[in-house]
C-alpha cells in the first residue's frame, strides 16, 4: 500500500523488509516476487533489525512475536511534504 502511493506519487525511494532466520520462506518470496520489495535477514532482536531498517527509506521490520515498525526515513519525509497534491 505505501509503496503504490509512493510510486503514485512520482517520488523515488527505496524499500526493504528486514526478517530474521525465523521467517515464513514463503513470506520472503511473496515479497520479492509479488511486492518488488527487497528483503534482508538480520539476527533476531530490535538492536539488529532497526538499523538494517534504516537503511531504507521505507523500512520494515517484524518480531517474532508479532510486533513491526514501518520507518520513513528524513529524505522521504521531506519529499513527501513537498510533493505536489
């Protein structure tokens, strides 16, 4: 969904999901395959997926536990204000 609108929206950004080990094979491969959405692994634990996140300008992370972050970086962020309406 924020990727169709970003891309709507004219503006060039990167993406990328950030799993640990522990994640459905089949989930990494729908996001590849079906989202265009790059995906990474790192080790289990917020000190190691929040910096991989960060790297993006849309980043997205999921715990084991069920628990995820969307992070927009400060170039997106600013973009998006001054995109046109």
């Amino acid at each position: 969904f924020i990727k169709d609108l970003v891309d709507a929206a004219g503006l060039d950004a990167t993406f990328g999901v950030v799993q640990t080990a522990y994640a459905n094979g089949a989930s990494t491969d729908f996001i590849r395959k079906n989202l265009g959405v790059e995906t990474i692994t790192a080790k289990t634990g917020v000190k190691h997926l929040h910096p991989e996140a960060e790297k993006f300008d849309v980043g997205i992370y999921f715990e084991a536990n069920g628990h995820g972050t969307v992070l927009f970086s400060e170039r997106l962020q600013h973009r998006l204000g001054s995109a046109p309406e």
